[in-house]
C-alpha cells in the first residue's frame, strides 16, 4: 500500500510536471487558423451543449412565439449577430471563419439548441469562444426574440426576410414593450 | 515494485480522465459573463504567451517604428480593434462579455513585443474571442498595428492627437 502511494504521487508530480513544461515551453499551438483534431473539436463542442442544456433546464419554459416577434428577433439579428453568423440566404460570414472555434453559420447548418438554450446562450454567452454575454446590451424580453428568430432561422414563412429588411415598420416593433 | 508502477499508472490516467469527463458531461459552466478565476487566467495567459513567444522567435520586425506608422497603425486600431480593446483617450472601461476577459490594451498596455503582437493579430488565439486578421489586413497594416500596440501606453507626443484627428 505505500508503495503504491509513493508511485501514485511521483505519477501526479510527472503529470504536472509534463503540463508546466508543455506551457513553459510554448508547444500549445494557439493560432486561431489551425485547425485542431476534429474528434477533439466534437467533443468541446459536445461539452458546451451538455453544459447548456443543464444550465438552461433552469429556466421556465418559453412560450410559443408570434409571428411579428420572429419578424423583431430578426431585425435584432440582421442588425447585430450578422457579423459573425451571418444572414439568411447569404453566403457565410468571412468573420466568423476566423474564430477559433468558428462562429456556427446558423442559415447554413441550423442548430441543435433549443430555444430556451439559445437565450441562455445569447444572454451569457459562452466561455473560451468569441462568443460574447449580450446580457448587458440586449433586455429579456428582446434576446427572446432574437432566440425565437434564430430557432426558427431554416423554417422561416416565406417573405420573412422581405419583412425584415423592411425600414420604419413600426408595426411589430411596437408589439415588444422593452425592459 | 508491482505496486509502485500501479500507483503511478493510476496518477497518470485518472486525472486526465476525470477532467474529460468533467467537460464532457456538462459540469463545466459555459456562460461567459462572470469572472474567470485568477489561476485560470494565469494558466491560460502563460500558455498563451509562452507560445506566441516560442512561434516569434527570429521573427524581426520590418522597418522601425516611426511616426508615420504609428498614426497608420492607431488609425487602423481604432477603427478595427478599439471596438473590443478599447477606445484611446476614453476612460477604463471593463470588458464584461467576454470570457477570458478582453485586454484593454489603452490602459493596461502589453507586455508582447512587436513580432508578437504581428502573429497574435495575424493567426487570432484559438478559443478566445480574438480571431485571426492575417486575411482582412496586408503585413505592413499588421505590422503598423504591431507597432502602435507595442507603444499604446507612451506614444510620442502629438501622436495620439494625430489619430484622433479627423481626417
């Protein structure tokens, strides 16, 4: 038994050890324009999904979102995420492809969240990517917007995007009371 | 001697293990918009910079520093960095959204040299919000950015004003 205490120590301080001289030495590759392992890249995208769902089943439910609320959530993307994720029916975003991990090209590849897991995302943000927490920019009430829009970004009514883009509608702006 | 290696072999298994389990199954908290612990940012930033570092090594830059360029390179600061870094002559404001924390380099300044300050701009840092620039600026843009960072926090005189200044 001590023996095997004395081996399970030395083992702990070579895996230290090995960890202090891999980030002494400098031989993680942090360039953002490397591509890592992609069962590596699953896996931490996988543990960000686990770690949302289990935050997020927190929250109360979402109720179902309107029409005209899908319309505003888009303004707010058009006008503000497009940068990085892009916009429907264009082609995916420059920007976002710089970012390691890559920004998702939600009108692209759709997304597995869940509408109350995308607010959660968007209100928070997400740690150790280029995500950033809109908590402090965007109400309540409008991330769930944005998250309604987003959830449904594939399945979009027809004409939505015309909708969108229209200027000075106040119409489904006015259907929001802000925070 | 059985029993040694046994523990050993534990050591070095389990831990590693455990941590990928921690990840993997959920445990780890994703949002971004509270505080990464210090050991965290000390680890992280190490890692960072001692690779930069090791990546930099040879690299010289181009050209001295001088006036011009440093204006060129706070210009394109302003416009393409001062967004997430901060803005110069503005007061110190803190980054709250991103996770690892944006530096505010007006205001703490920065401890990599030239060259590293190019290839950090160029390639981005892998899982942190800093993207690579090395498609959207030519070398002498990122060398100019390269240069002002460099000197952020002492500028020569009348340098500042002439960023700011309207063209």
């Amino acid at each position: 038994m001590r023996r095997f205490l004395v081996g399970f120590l030395s083992g702990l301080v070579v895996l230290l050890l090995a960890a202090a001289i891999v980030v002494h030495f400098g031989w993680l590759d942090v360039s953002a324009d490397v591509a890592i392992p992609g069962w590596l890249a699953h896996e931490l995208s996988g543990s960000i999904h686990r770690s949302v769902i289990r935050q997020a089943g927190k929250l109360a439910p979402i109720t179902p979102a309107t029409e005209a609320q899908v319309i505003a959530g888009g303004k707010l993307f058009v006008n503000d995420c497009v940068g990085c994720h892009s916009e429907p029916g264009k082609p995916p975003s420059d920007f976002g492809a710089t970012f390691y991990p890559p920004a998702p090209q939600f009108f692209q590849v759709g997304t597995r969240y869940t509408e109350a897991q995308i607010f959660f995302v968007a209100k928070h943000g997400i740690r150790r990517t280029g995500m950033g927490a809109q908590g402090e920019s965007y109400s309540d009430e409008k991330l769930r917007l944005l998250a309604a829009f987003i959830s449904r970004i594939r399945t979009l009514p027809l004409g939505a995007m015309e909708l969108i883009h229209q200027k000075a509608q106040p119409a489904p702006e006015t259907a929001v009371t802000p925070k | 001697m059985k029993s040694f290696l046994t523990g050993f072999l534990v050591a070095i298994v389990i831990p590693p293990v455990l941590v990928f389990l921690f990840f993997r199954l959920g445990f780890a908290d994703a949002q971004a918009d509270v505080r990464p612990p210090t050991w965290e940012s000390r680890v992280l930033f190490a890692a960072v910079h001692h690779s930069v570092a090791r990546q930099a090594a040879g690299i010289v830059m181009p050209g001295a520093a001088t006036e011009e360029r440093l204006v060129r390179g706070g210009k394109l600061f302003m416009n393409g960095c001062a967004g997430c870094h901060g803005e110069l002559g503005k007061p110190f404001g803190e980054d709250h959204t991103n996770y690892p924390r944006v530096p505010q380099l007006p205001h703490i300044g920065t401890q990599y040299t030239e060259p590293q300050i190019y290839l950090v701009v160029k390639h981005g840092v892998r899982m942190t919000a800093m993207s690579a620039y090395g498609r959207f600026y030519s070398e002498e843009e990122l060398w100019s950015i390269a240069a002002f960072v460099r000197q952020i926090r002492n500028l020569p005189v009348g340098v500042q004003e002439r960023i700011l200044a309207k063209p």
